[in-house]
C-alpha cells in the first residue's frame, strides 16, 4: 500500500511504502521519468517512519 507520493523534481518522485519486514521503517523509492514515459528507479532505501510522520504532522 502506498504511503505517500511527492514530486522532488522536474520527472523526479519520490514514494513511500511501509517496510514489509521491519515496522518502524519506510521504503523510499525514487523514480524519475523520462520524455517517452519510461520508469527508472533511481535510489530505494528504507528510513525510520518517525520522519514520515513529522511531515505528515507539519501538514
């Protein structure tokens, strides 16, 4: 299930999935996009969850 979705730059996003193994950690996925519609992940890794909700409080 998706968390979050954020565009990081121009064709750049970032996504936000909860991490199937270990609770308190997120999966980030960036992935950018190119002009023929192409997807390419450029970076995954995982980081604590206490970060996503501290955006999610601000908003």
């Amino acid at each position: 299930m998706l968390l979050s979705i954020s565009k990081t730059m121009e064709n750049r996003f970032k996504l936000i999935y909860p991490h199937e193994t270990v609770k308190s950690q997120d999966l980030y996925i960036i992935i950018g996009i190119d002009d023929f519609e192409r997807i390419t992940v450029k970076t995954a890794y995982s980081f604590s969850k206490t970060r996503r909700q501290r955006e999610h409080e601000r908003k």
